[in-house]
C-alpha cells in the first residue's frame, strides 16, 4: 500500500510539473522565434526590415518590369541641379535619361544624403548612385561600380581675398576646412595633416561654397568637376577662387554604383559604351564643358 501511494503522488508531482512547463513555454517565444512584423517590442518591423524587392543577381529584370531606374542624387552643377526654369538638368541628368532609354525604362531621380548613399542602395530605396561618385577603396567592398566614365580630383576652394594667404597646402595648417560628408573630398582633407586639424563635415558640396562665401569656415575642399563649374566670375561664386593645390597621383575617377551582384551593372556598362561609341556621351559633356574629363571611347 505503501509503495502504491508513492508512486501515485509521484505521478501527480509529473503532472503539475508538465503543466507548469507548458504554460512557460506558451507565454515565451522560443529563443530562435522571429517577433511577428506588427510586434511594437520586436526588431522584424516593416520599417526596419525593408528589402529590395528580389536578389541583385533580378535586378535589372525588376527595373524593366517596374519601368523605372530610381536614381540616387544630391544636387550640384553641372551634374545634377535646377535649370531656372524649375527643371532637373546637367550632366549626369542627361547621360542617365540617355542609358534608360537604351534600357528601355524612365529615369527617376531621387535626392539623397551623401553620407548614407550605401544604405539607400542596399535597402532598396534606390537602384543606383549616380551623382560624380568617385571610385574609393572605402567603397569597393560595399558597392558594385560600372566602367568609370569620367575624370576628377580634389581642390581647395578660397575666397579670392586670401589667395595670398593660401597657397599651398603647408599655407592651410590651422584654417577652418569643410567638406561634404561621407564624399572623396571629406577623405582628401582628413588625410592631410595640414587641413585635418580644425575640420568638420557639411551635408552637401553646396554648403561648403556657402560657408568659404560667408566667411564661417576658409577652405572648402571638393570636386573639382563642381568646383570649377560653379565658383568665378559670372557664378553666385564670383568671390572664391579655385586652388588646385593637391597631387596629381590622387586623380580620381566617376563610376556609377550599384548593389553587390547587381545585374544592372553589366546593361548599364553596354549601354554607356553605346553612347560613348556613337557620339552621344561627347555631346552631352560638350554641353557642360566636360569633354576633355570623358574617359569612355578614349
């Protein structure tokens, strides 16, 4: 009897005890559970788990199935920049219009930040960065580029009023210096002891032209594609002037970017080389004063 009543409440002793398991693991997901998407407290919310719509490797079946190349930008002259007629227009606006049409797709463009180029790519808020995006070694493990079309460098922008103060690299130690974030010209300045000791970054190119013309910062170092577009007489930049002041084995080169394995890379290419072959890249730098910066049909 004894035995018999042992051995009975051992049995209720497992009952209460799978009971008890039970209802813990119902309260608590297992540790591999994914919270669902609509999950306030949860990490997988739509908002931070947006995607590109298929693989890289579908891309460009994607864009022509959607009818559209959306086109990271920031605004500069003469790449991409409001005519004063309101409209979008430059060099880059041109030769991508150009490249979609061979694709048979609409290039949409769309404004970004510099400095978060990559992440609007890969989340797939765009298809590609096209906007004088020089090639780098920063970038080349993150970023796919196409065939480089274009030539460029760093230069230093001044006022025209210290040009006897500035003349050389050595001249700038300790003037206030501002680049574009997360831009080749942002790289160029902290590299040099001389300008990367009193730095700081700006959003965009532009900024930098407005700080050197206000008078808050004394050289703004950046494209020099931009620089000599938009700074000299006859510009709202009349009063600065341009140094070119760095090494000419720092040449840089324009590519366009796009996701790693990206099939776009290879249409966007053809097509490029087609313009280039038939005249009609030179003839949109020609309308910019870029022909002599063309590398493709050299």
């Amino acid at each position: 009897m004894k035995k018999r009543s042992i051995a009975l409440l051992l049995a209720a002793v497992l009952v209460v005890m799978t009971f008890a398991f039970a209802a813990c693991s119902n309260d608590t997901p297992a540790a591999d559970e994914t919270p669902a998407a609509d999950d306030p407290t949860g990490e997988a919310t739509s908002e931070n788990t947006t995607e590109a719509s298929s693989s890289a490797s579908s891309d460009l079946a994607d864009v022509q199935d959607k009818g559209q190349l959306v086109i990271g930008i920031t605004y500069f002259a003469p790449m991409n920049y409001m005519d004063d007629n309101g409209e979008l227009t430059g060099f880059e606006t041109e030769f991508a219009r150009a490249v979609c049409e061979k694709l048979g797709v609409e290039a949409v463009f769309q404004e970004i930040v510099w400095d978060s180029k990559v992440m609007e790519l890969n989340s797939g808020n765009i298809d590609c960065i096209w906007n004088g995006m020089t090639m780098t070694d920063e970038l080349a493990p993150q970023i796919d580029f196409s065939t480089p079309y274009m030539a460029n460098k760093q230069v230093c922008v001044i006022r025209t009023a210290d040009a006897d103060t500035y003349t050389d690299l050595a001249s700038m130690n300790g003037a206030s210096v501002v680049a574009e974030s997360g831009s080749a010209g942002e790289a160029a300045a902290l590299a040099d002891e001389n300008l990367s000791g009193n730095f700081i970054s700006v959003t965009a190119q532009a900024d930098g032209l407005n700080e050197v013309k206000a008078g808050t910062s004394d050289i703004a170092v950046m494209d020099a594609v931009m620089a000599y577009s938009m700074v000299g007489e006859g510009t709202d930049f009349s009063d600065l002037t341009v140094l070119d002041v760095f090494d000419d084995s720092a040449n840089e080169q324009y590519a366009v970017g796009f996701r790693k394995g990206s099939s776009l890379t290879a249409a966007v290419n053809t097509a490029m080389e087609e313009l280039a072959a038939d005249g009609t890249l030179a003839q949109i730098a020609r309308t910019y004063g870029l022909e002599p910066r063309i590398l493709l049909g050299e």
